[in-house]
C-alpha cells in the first residue's frame, strides 16, 4: 500500500497544480478580452499605435484576431485544467484510481485532451479569417493530442486493474 499512498499524495498535488493553472487560464482569458476592448476604444490614438507595436502587429484586425484568439485558447486550456483538477478530486475520493468511475473519467479526460486545442484552433481560425488578418504565428496542437492518446491509453490500464480488483474480491 505505500505505492497507493504515493499515488494519492501525486493526485493531490497534481489537483492543486490544475486548481492553479485553471484559474491562470481564465484569468489569462479575462485579461485577453479586456486588452481586445482596450484596443477597439484606443480607435487609431497613439495607444493604439502602442499596443500594435508591443504585439508586433500591423494593424487593428490583427490586434484583435490574436487577443480574441489567445482567449480562446486560454479557456481551453483552462477547461482542460478543470477537468483535470475534478479527475483528481474523484480519485482522491475513490482512495484508488484503479475503479470503473475513474477509467471512465480517464478517458474522457483524453478525449478533452484531444477535441478542446482542435476546438480553440478552429476558433482561432474562424476570428483570424473574419478579421481578414493572417496568423502571427505557428499554433499546433500536435502535443496535446499526443497527451490525450496516452490518457485514453492509460484509462485502458485502469479499467483493466479495476476489473482485476473486482474479481479478487
């Protein structure tokens, strides 16, 4: 039982580490869209001229292309951290993450992993072509993809070990 021990004390922190980054994440997200309606009051003043500059972008349409984009982004990843931090608190009350409820939630967890940075991606997409304002930069969600078929792959792993534990009992 010192490995099950070592596992909670891990899903503890790891619930505290997601706690944090969410709200990093939404604040993040907050800041973001209060920058964009910054930037639309600032018009064509030189604050405006300013925040162009600070961004590295040549016009207004970028400017708030990329500061709605990074919100979205930004709330994505702030969901994925909520659903990571409840994971955490579901297994810490389970006392083991070797039950159906957790697998279950494991790969959900995966499928988020995968479908929420497409999601953000797509909307950033969508604002950068509605602004008519080229990407700035390169995104790529190729990692997190990566993380969600290892979660779906470890769910498999825990579903296995809770069906092992249900039939010793």
């Amino acid at each position: 039982m010192k490995t099950l021990s070592k596992i909670q004390k891990i899903y503890k922190a790891v619930g505290v580490l997601a706690r944090i980054a969410e709200y990093a994440c939404f604040l993040y997200a907050i800041c973001a869209l209060a920058a964009a309606i910054v930037a639309c009051a600032a018009g064509e003043s030189s604050l405006a001229g300013q925040i162009r500059a600070h961004m590295n972008c040549k016009t207004r349409q970028q400017v708030l292309a990329t500061l709605f984009s990074d919100a979205a982004f930004a709330a994505a990843n702030g969901l994925l951290a909520l659903y990571v931090s409840r994971y955490a608190r579901a297994e810490l009350a389970d006392g083991t993450p070797f039950t159906v409820r957790g697998a279950d939630e494991m790969r959900a967890l995966g499928v988020r992993a995968i479908v929420l940075p497409l999601v953000a991606l797509i909307v950033s997409a969508i604002l950068h072509k509605s602004f008519g304002a080229a990407l700035l930069s390169d995104i790529d969600g190729g990692l997190s993809a990566v993380i969600g078929v290892v979660l779906l792959l470890v769910s498999l792993l825990l579903r296995c070990g809770a069906e092992q534990t249900a039939e010793a009992r």
